[in-house]
C-alpha cells in the first residue's frame, strides 16, 4: 500500500486558494486534482473558521482538516488535510513558550504519525536568532522522543533551514543568513546522525536542489535561484519505504499561489 504525503508552505491560505488569473485558479484545483492522502500545510496565517471556509470546496469533496492556528492572528498557522479522519490530534509539543504560535501539529492514522512544522525564520542575530535557537532546543527534543516511538513517522513543513551547499543557489553569499547558518545546518545534521533521514535528499542524491522556495521579487523564480527549505524527514521505518520524491513546480512564474512549492514523498 503506498501512502503519499506532501508538505505546502501556502503563504497564507485564504490567499493560497484565490482565483488569479484565468490560467492561475489557486490552490484548490491542486487539491482536487492530487493524489497525495496526506497534506501538510504551513503558514496559513487564519483564524480556524477562516481556515475552514477558504478549504470548504475540498472538505465537501472528502477531504479532513485539523489545524492548529496561533495565539497572535494573522501569524503562522499549521494544519493538516488528509483523506480520512485522524485517530488523534496533538497541537504542539509541549512547549511552554511555543505551543501557542501556531507552529506545530501532529496526527495519527493508523499506525502513521504525521506531522506539519513551520519552523521560525530567525535572524542573524538578536532576539529572533535566540527565539529559533530556543525552539530548536526544545523540538530537538521532542523529535528524539518521537524517533523512539514504534510507529511510521513523517515531520514535514518549513523547516527554514537548507541543510546543505546543495540546498540553496546562492551558498556562499547566505553564510551569515539565516536558514544557513553554520549553527542551524548543524542542528539539522545532528537530526540525520540521530536516526531522521531526509528523505528526499536521499532519493535525490548529491544535486542541487530540486528547491523549493523562490522569493517573488526580481527574477529569482525564472532562473531558479531557490532554496530548499521545504522537505520530510522520516524515522528509519517508514524512510525505508521512500520510494519517490518530488517537487511540484509551477510552469510559470504568473502560475504560482505561493512563494513556496508543494513538496511530495511517496511512501510504499
């Protein structure tokens, strides 16, 4: 049995699902149309009853939502769409100071966990740099409590960090970026030397990209001067069955309905 899952940072879901031009009819169509079972959404940046009514054309078509919004409107907000009703939701993961930011939600399916994280963006320094670091720590742990359970597990989002010189055009110019930090690749590597793999970038191999977020200013969409910041990492289990990975890129760049693209992981 193949289970998909794909990760979507929609850049604000109300205007993710908006009708743009004759050719550009949004999100929605994208979600009638895929076979994913599992999508995992990030940055909705909506109260749960706006969430509900931007997503109704595809909950009336079967689709199931649980979401977890943030305390301050109009920032972050995860969910997750899924083709039948999870066994159980959990909203963040117990963290005292980020539970509240919309940032982190968990669902079970069977014996499936799957998870939709955006993760802070961060600074190069003051209080958003401690503000990631702080939320690094903390999920860390959590992620190592999550690795030891006895299940299938997928964490998809944002994680607003590229892993590697691979994951990002420009490398040498963003050293001192955030999202590539020398501080926050490490974190990212001593996940993979935990036990989580990046499935995509295993399947993918050593190649650039393929990216999956492209600012919208100037001509960086056009000539694919992106970041791979959007990916699954999966205990062993269920990496092992990673079969296929993909990036859904836009045809063009007046054809996007967010910065980001959907990133999908077929699982057999």
């Amino acid at each position: 049995m193949t289970t998909i899952v794909t990760t979507i940072n929609a850049n604000g879901i109300r205007a993710a699902v908006k009708e743009r031009s004759e050719r550009n009819l949004g999100l929605l169509p994208w979600l009638r149309d895929t076979d994913t079972d599992h999508v995992l959404l990030q940055e909705t940046r909506a109260t749960e009853e706006q969430t509900f009514d931007a997503l109704a054309p595809a909950l009336a078509d079967g689709w199931h939502l649980c979401m977890s919004e943030a305390a301050i409107k109009g920032h972050s907000g995860v969910a997750i769409l899924s083709r039948t009703e999870p066994d159980k939701v959990r909203r963040g993961f117990g963290s005292d100071e980020f539970d509240t930011t919309g940032r982190y939600l968990e669902a079970d399916f069977g014996d499936l966990t799957v998870a939709s994280l955006y993760l802070p963006k961060g600074a190069a320094d003051g209080p958003k740099r401690d503000e990631k670091f702080r939320f690094l720590d903390e999920f860390a742990a959590h992620l190592g409590t999550l690795a030891r359970k006895r299940r299938d597990v997928v964490v998809g989002g944002d994680w607003n960090i590229a892993p590697t010189e691979l994951d990002l055009k420009n490398a040498k110019g963003n050293v001192k970026n955030p999202g590539f930090l020398p501080e926050e690749r490490a974190w990212v590597a001593d996940l993979l030397d935990s036990g989580w793999n990046d499935v995509a970038r295993e399947l993918a191999g050593d190649v650039a990209g393929p990216y999956s977020w492209w600012s919208w200013r100037g001509k960086a969409f056009d000539n694919d001067a992106g970041w791979r910041i959007d990916y699954q990492l999966a205990n062993k289990r269920m990496a092992a069955k990673a079969t296929k990975s993909y990036v859904h890129r836009a045809d063009a760049y007046d054809l996007r309905w967010s910065d980001h693209a959907p990133v999908t992981v077929e699982y057999s």
